[in-house]
C-alpha cells in the first residue's frame, strides 16, 4: 500500500500506548534512496507544555502507519518527560 502526500499531511500520530501526539505536519526525504527519514508532528494535548514548535519523529521509531493513523514508540514522548522530571529535581521550587 502506497500513501500519498495527501493522506500522510494531516495524519493522526499516536504513542505505542494511544498517547495522541499530533498530526503530521511535514516530513523529509533522502533524495539518494527517495524513502522517508523524518516526520514532522505538530500540536498534541500530551506535548503542548513540552513542545511549542514540532516533534521530529525519525522514521526508526515508527511503528506502524496506515491511511488512519500513524504509531510511533513510546520513547518518543518519554525522553521529554524524562528532561522535565530531571530539571525539577535539579531546580529546587522556591
């Protein structure tokens, strides 16, 4: 099954646990093997306070992707929330 530019922009990506992280907004090519290397995913509820631009996802973490959505690894959204836990704990709260 091919997807076209058409169906890919605006799809749906989710985590591997149904985390919703946004839609495709974009992606890139290698123009020497003319396959997909990123995506770019803009604008979910989890990553809103994490990311205020675009979430770079490499075509590596991709999971699964059909006509309806696009599934991408945990580890995608768990190494933010990883930095933000981290500051917290190096930052101390006044």
């Amino acid at each position: 099954m091919n997807l076209t530019k058409k169906i890919l922009i605006g799809l749906p990506v989710y985590t591997q646990s149904d985390q919703h992280l946004g839609k495709v907004a974009d992606f890139e090519l290698d123009p020497t093997t003319q396959l997909i290397v990123r995506y770019h995913v803009k604008g979910g509820d989890l990553i809103k306070e994490l990311l205020r631009s675009e979430l770079i996802v490499s075509r590596e973490q991709v999971i699964a992707i059909s006509p309806q959505r696009m599934v991408v690894e945990d580890a995608v959204v768990a190494e933010p929330e990883a930095q933000k836990a981290a500051f917290k704990k190096a930052v101390p709260a006044s």
